[in-house]
C-alpha cells in the first residue's frame, strides 16, 4: 500500500495560518516550528506545492515587490481539503525515526561499553532541543497563546516529552 501523503496537509495548514506565503516560508516552518515535531526539506516542499497547484488546493498569486517571487494561498478546495483532513480520526501509530533507540534495541550486553556513551551522547541532543523548544516556547507565547492554542499545546507535550526522557536517562 502507498505510504499516504501527509505533506501537502501540513502545508495548507501553514497557508491557511499565514495566507499569501512564499514557498521560502513555507519551508522555514519546518525548521522553525513544525520541524519540532515533522520534517521536510526543500526538494520535497516545492514538488508537493506543484502538485498541490495541480489538484486546485493552492493558488498562486502575484508578488508586489518581486515579480520572481510566487506566494501561495489556498482554494476553497484545499480549505475543504484540509478540514476533511483534519476531521478524520487518528488510526495509525507514529511511526519515528529514533536512531539512538534502534541502536539501544541492538546492544545485548548489559555491560556493553557503547551503551554509557549512547546515553551520554542522547543526553547532550536532549538537552539541546530541550534549551531550544523553551526559547521557542518564550518567544512565541510569553504573553499568552491567544490564537495559537494548538502550536501552544503541542510545543509544551514536546518539552514535557523531553524532559520526560531525560529523566529516564537518569535512572538508567
């Protein structure tokens, strides 16, 4: 079975937060915000916003200060689209790419050196995403989540997740 695509959800969910945005903006986002939880690059967000053109969920409008530079919104079709989307139910597992986990899950010796500097190593990362979500989280929401209740809550599970893990690296 084809893998479903997730993509062209995601980025009408970031046009239809910031409408008339370029396509730079709409891959900063998945370095700047839904990168915390979702990744895309470049050579998979422009072939997605073509075909996304081709399905009438975008459009494209012109720029009034660069006429090299597209900016895209959604259709009523892609409004729709993204509503059908986000009313379906949740049926599948996460599937993640937990590297340090896949390597854990190999290692059958307790006493098995590389399992010490495995955890050091998930500890640093840990720590450094943990200091990066907390200035994410008092940048955008210091004075409150008016109109982003959901980026909010999302943003506090992911730090409660980390924190979470890292407390399990402790007591192991």
């Amino acid at each position: 079975m084809p893998k479903k695509r997730i993509l062209p959800y995601i980025i009408m969910g970031i046009l239809k937060q910031n409408p008339n945005s370029t396509g730079k903006f709409v891959t900063t986002q998945f370095t700047d915000e839904i990168g915390e939880f979702w990744k895309a690059s470049h050579s998979q967000i422009y072939p997605e916003l073509k075909k996304m053109l081709a399905d009438n969920w975008i459009q494209t409008l012109p720029s009034k200060s660069n006429s090299k530079e597209i900016h895209y919104s959604l259709t009523k079709l892609g409004k729709q689209k993204l509503d059908e989307w986000i009313n379906q139910p949740l049926t599948e597992l996460p599937i993640s790419h937990d590297l340090f986990s896949l390597k854990l899950f190999f290692i059958n010796d307790k006493s098995d050196p590389r399992i010490p500097e495995l955890i050091t190593e998930e500890k640093t990362l840990l720590n450094k995403q943990l200091a990066h979500l907390k200035s994410r989280k008092k940048l955008l929401f210091e004075n409150g989540y008016q109109n982003n209740y959901g980026h909010y809550l999302i943003l506090t599970r992911a730090i409660s997740r980390i924190e979470g893990q890292l407390k399990w690296l402790e007591q192991i």
